[in-house]
C-alpha cells in the first residue's frame, strides 16, 4: 500500500516524518535510547510529536511569507490541549508561559524547541503525564 500516492500527501507524510524525527532524537537525548516501557514512548513520542510538528509549520509558513515580503506576517504557534481546552506553546503550562510562541527562525531553534518540550513534558509528575499522553492500546 502506497500511503503517500499524491504530492499533496508525501508533503504531509514527509513533514510529520521531520516532527517525529526531531521529537524522537530529542526525547531521546534526554531519556536515552531506551525506556522500560514501550507504551510510554510511544505516548510521549505522540504528545511531542505534535508540539514540533506545530513548530514545524510554523517555521515552513514563516520562512514562505518571508520570501514573498520581508515585512510579512508575524508568525505564531500553539497546540490545543483537549483536556484544558486551550491552546499552549508547552505541555507544562503555567501562568509565565505564553499560549502561543513565535515561529522558530532556524533549524538551530526548532531542535532546541523539541528539547524544551521534552524537558517541560518530563517535569511533570509522572501519574500527569501518564494521564495526558498515555494512548489506548487496542489489539
């Protein structure tokens, strides 16, 4: 099976890759190269992944209006969180956290983006990330 038969769709596929890639190398720097429970990598990867892939696309958008007009757009992101309903820059959300973040300006930044989210996510107690980002597992 082709999952990825039009361009439109290898774009998408090409760029989730680039988000789970960094949140993997990142979480992985952390955690290091293996963590007990699969489960919870799984999750965590997941709950990671989606910061950076926000990150991600906002870094693309901000890069093509800068090419079309340096005094473009400002740029921002944020993830929505289902269980707070709100939109967040960080998954360790306190009342010094902006919603949302400015785009990241560099490959440089968008690694060092992963890191914190990575750092935010893991400063949490354990039984409140494992509420926030543990996934169902069906067989």
């Amino acid at each position: 099976m082709n999952i990825a038969s039009t361009f439109a769709l290898r774009s998408l596929v090409d760029q989730i890759q680039i988000a789970v890639r960094g949140a993997s190398h990142a979480l992985e720097k952390h955690v290091g190269t293996a963590l007990p429970n699969q489960t919870m990598y799984r999750s965590l990867l997941v709950g990671i992944t989606a910061y950076v892939n926000a990150a991600v696309s906002a870094f693309e958008l901000r890069r093509e209006l800068k090419l079309r007009s340096p005094d473009g757009p400002k740029v921002v992101f944020g993830v929505y969180d289902f269980e707070s309903l709100r939109v967040q820059s960080s998954p360790a959300l306190t009342p010094e956290t902006p919603r949302l973040r400015p785009a990241p300006r560099s490959a440089e930044e968008l690694a060092q983006y992963a890191t914190e989210v990575v750092e935010a996510l893991m400063s949490l107690e354990e039984d409140e990330r494992e509420a926030g980002y543990m996934l169902t597992m069906r067989a």
